[in-house]
C-alpha cells in the first residue's frame, strides 16, 4: 500500500469485479431498493427496453470504496467526494472493471484527486468520473 508521498500523477488501480443475480438481491434487501427495473425481467423489458433488470448503480459504483480504501491510495483513506456519470446499464453476469488513475495531490490536506472508469467485459464504458479521497497517512 502506498504512502501519501509516494503515490504520483498517472499511478492507477484496478479491480475486476463478477456481477450476480445474488448481488442485486442482497443490494436490494440491503437498501431497500426494490425497484422493479432491477428484479423484473419483464418490468425491465417493457418499461425500458432493457434485455434484463439492471444492477443499481450504486451496487456498480460501491466497488470503488474497496479500490480507494484498500489499495490507491489504500487502507485508512476515505473518499471525502465523487462526481460520477452512469452511461450505460450493468447486467446480471457483466464483469465490471474498475479503474481509478490519479490525477491530483493536495500535500497540505493528503488529498488524492482520481479519475474513475468502469468498463464492462466488452470494454463498453459504463460510469465515468472523479473521485477525492483523503489519506491517514
């Protein structure tokens, strides 16, 4: 795990991640989001045209908390902001990949600025955007 000093511009990580059916069940008991569009085949079908119900995006984004807490910057950091665009849906059984690269260092306040790209197994870009997070160190 590296330390706030020797985390550079261009430094990135990544995480690859299998969504299940059973993910989005949990998510959705988790936080109560039982929209249908996630959990109905046919609701996702003739409501929006999906070819299936649709993971929540906040169960494709929460991966990053893993990526920024455990590994760039790593253990002790937290994520103080995060600006994100949804642009395309994850499915049951897509393998998201996500990606943070750093783009900025604050050394007064051991802010890291990243960017965030999650990509799907067809490297379709599902979310972009940024993220700020704060070190222990």
């Amino acid at each position: 795990m590296p330390k706030f000093n020797d985390i550079e511009i261009g430094t990135k990580a990544q995480i690859n991640r299998l969504i299940t059916k059973e993910d989005i069940g949990i998510f959705a008991d988790l936080t109560g989001d039982r929209n249908p569009l996630h959990l109905d085949p046919k609701y996702a079908k003739e409501k929006m045209d999906f070819k299936a119900p649709i993971a929540h995006g906040m169960l494709t984004v929460s991966f990053l908390s893993t990526l920024i807490g455990m590994t760039l910057p790593g253990e002790g950091a937290i994520i103080t902001s995060i600006k994100l665009d949804f642009r395309k849906p994850v499915f049951v059984d897509d393998n998201i990949e996500l990606t943070v690269e750093v783009t900025k260092k604050i050394h007064l306040s051991k802010h890291v600025f990243s960017s965030v790209t999650i990509t799907n197994q067809n490297a379709e870009v599902v979310v972009t955007g940024t993220v700020k997070s704060v070190c222990s160190d």
